[in-house]
C-alpha cells in the first residue's frame, strides 16, 4: 500500500504524469442502440437523479445501455473532430457540460470510490485517468481547464459535475444549446442563493463562499466579469451581500453525492 502511494507522489512530484496515468476505455456502443446520443444521456439523468440532484450510482451500474450509448458517441464526436455538428458556441458548450459530467458519472462506476477526501485519490481520479472524448484521451482535470474554461463561461461552474456533495446540483435534464443560457443562468442563481454554498454572516459581517470561488477566483473575478467575489454572487442573489463583508471559504465536500 505504502509502495503504492509513494509511487504516486512520486509521478505527481516529477511530473511524469504519463507513466501513472490509467486509461479508461471508451464503452462499445450496443448494436441495438437508438441514434439519438443526446436522448440517451437525456434518459440517465431522468432515469438516476432525483430532485436533490443526488445519484443513484448502482441503478446505473446495472442498466449502462443509454451512458454507453451517449460515451461511445462522445469517444469518436466532439466540436473539434465535428466542426459543422457544432455550429455555434451553445452547441460546443453544451456538449462539453454534457460529456464532462458523463465521464464523471462513467469514472465513479468503474471506479467505485467512496469519497475523494485525500489529495491521492482526487489526483489519480481527475488527473491520472484519461478517457476518449473525440478520438483523444484526456484526463477530467485537463478538459475543465484545458477545453471548458478556455471559453470564458464562468457560469460553467455551476454546470460542470464531479459527483461530490460540494458540485452544484445535477440537473434532471441534460443542458441544451436552444435554451443553454437560461439553464446557465438557472444554475447560477440556485447556487448563489443556497446555504449549502452561501453562508452570510451578518454578525461577523463576513461571508462563506463555496471552495469553488476560491478554486476558479480568476473566472469570476477579472476585469471582463467582476471587480470581486462578492459582486459576483450579488449578481445572481436575492439578498445581496455588503461589498465589505470578509470572504471565507466553505471547505469543500468531497463525499460521493449518492442517493
């Protein structure tokens, strides 16, 4: 065990990333699988998420057919290999909200972790394990910040999925161009106005922030978006926050968010 974890400190500490990194195979599309990818994808989130946005791992695990389908389409079909199937920003991006959290979902049920706690286990996770998105491998951690971020949408944090209690909530719908903004926009105001990734403390006249403000800063906070944190939740809050108030951040949960 011991000889396993020095290992991997060691590939994260000299950077020799490709000698640690597992790869997941993409999952072979069944032969009698609908053409509609998206549908399939569409079917899960109704079919595993409840209200909470909590998931039901084992349901899927059981009866993969619709993930495969959608992940065998994702493997082979993305915005840089099908340029004219994603004519407009929406559609790319919609497409990587999608795929992202699939892959996520994916990478939990072949994995079956129970929590991402340590550094180890999120580094192997999100790092260290590729998939096939478009004909390349790519790791979780690279497609975030190599691929999604790049487009500067910072309302994609409140989309992008890990499957932790600390993620913003799935969705039972799979985000769609047609209507992407509303979604976004949706996603944001039902984060910024929830205890669980909002706390204000008018007594201390400090606020706690979600670590995803503290992880992701320079996307909400730059000249093009806002001049600060707090002026950024205000934006999708009911209540707003007195720009003087300390900013703090809640530590984040890393515990499967499991039904």
């Amino acid at each position: 065990m011991w000889a396993m974890i020095r290992q991997a400190v060691v590939c994260v500490l000299a950077g020799t990333v490709a000698a640690c990194t597992h790869v997941i195979p993409p999952p072979t599309s069944p032969a009698s699988a609908p053409p509609a990818p998206d549908e399939a994808w569409a079917r899960v989130l109704q079919r595993a998420v409840d209200r909470q946005g909590r998931l039901d791992f084992t349901l899927v695990a059981r009866d993969r057919t619709d993930l495969d389908t959608y992940l065998a389409y994702v493997a082979q079909v993305s915005p840089h290999t099908h340029v004219t199937l994603f004519p407009s920003r929406p559609d790319a991006l919609a497409y990587y909200l999608n795929s992202y959290n699939a892959l996520a979902l994916y990478g939990v049920i072949l994995k079956r972790p129970s929590d991402f706690d340590s550094f180890l286990a999120r580094v192997k996770f999100f790092k260290l394990t590729t998939y096939r998105v478009g004909g390349q491998s790519v790791s979780l951690y690279d497609y975030e910040n190599a691929i999604i971020r790049p487009l500067g949408e910072p309302r994609v944090h409140f989309a992008l999925n890990c499957m932790v209690v600390g993620c913003p909530r799935l969705p039972q719908v799979s985000f769609r161009a047609q209507v992407l903004d509303q979604q976004l926009e949706a996603a944001a105001q039902e984060f910024c106005n929830n205890m669980q990734h909002i706390q204000v403390q008018p007594e201390r006249r400090a606020v706690r922030l979600s670590e995803i403000f503290r992880f992701y800063t320079a996307d909400f906070v730059n000249e093009r978006v806002a001049p600060s944190l707090i002026a950024y939740v205000n934006r999708y809050r009911t209540q707003q926050i007195p720009e003087d108030f300390a900013v703090e951040f809640i530590p984040y949960n890393w515990l499967l968010n499991t039904q």
